[in-house]
C-alpha cells in the first residue's frame, strides 16, 4: 500500500513539473508574441503614413521620414544597402528624393537567410530596389 502511494505521489510531482514547465513556456511565447506584433504594427502604421503623404502630396524624402518617425516615435535612424531604416522599416529614395521603395528588416534578411544568399549589402536584390 505505502509504496502506491508512493508512485501515485511520484507521479503527481512529475505532471506537476510538466504542466508547470509548459506553463512558462507558453507564457514566454506570448510575450515574445507581443512584441513581434507591435513590432508589425508599428511598421504597418509607418508604412500606411509615408504611402498616404507619398501618394496625397508627392511629398520627398525629408516630409516621408518626419513622417515615419513622428508615427513609431523613434528618432534614430540608419542607412544600409541603400534604405533609410526608421526602427524596422526602410525606405529607398531615388536621387531626386523620390520614395521608390519600402522594406521590413526582418523579412529582408530572413528571406536571404532562407535562400542561403549574402546580405543587400553584398548583392543587390530585386525586391530592395
């Protein structure tokens, strides 16, 4: 009889530190969940905002990045592989300042990553232009 018990608490233990395991876990993946939807977001407003004033006024290169900026409320951006990055958005200007282009950075390099290709910086891609 003791050693039932024994097993029966054994086992009990046991589906308790799976359950509690699968717990975290899924409480880990929502928050990643989280973020990587605002991130989509954010850059989704962007991009609405800078075609909207794009396509309303012809607005050039200075109006389209106070825009995108003013919309994700970050004020750092960079250039690489001929975009202008605005958190994960890009632009590519023409050299009139004209928009020819909008990019995610995450969807750009994991495509790559994907096709087992080197980075825009090394090779200039169809969809980055």
């Amino acid at each position: 009889m003791k050693w039932m018990l024994s097993l029966a608490l054994v086992a009990s233990l046991a589906a308790n530190a799976w359950l509690s395991f699968h717990l975290l876990d899924a409480g880990v993946t929502q928050t990643y969940m989280g973020d990587s939807i605002q991130k989509n977001r954010t850059a989704l407003l962007q991009c609405i905002a800078v075609t909207n004033d794009f396509l309303a006024s012809g607005a050039r290169r200075e109006a389209l990045v106070a825009k995108a900026k003013a919309v994700s409320g970050v004020d750092f951006t960079f250039s690489n592989d001929g975009h202008l990055w605005i958190g994960p958005f890009g632009m590519h200007f023409d050299e009139d300042g004209r928009l020819n282009s909008v990019a995610e950075w995450d969807t750009v390099y994991e495509q790559l990553k994907k096709r087992g290709r080197p980075t825009p910086a090394q090779e200039q891609l169809p969809y980055c232009q």
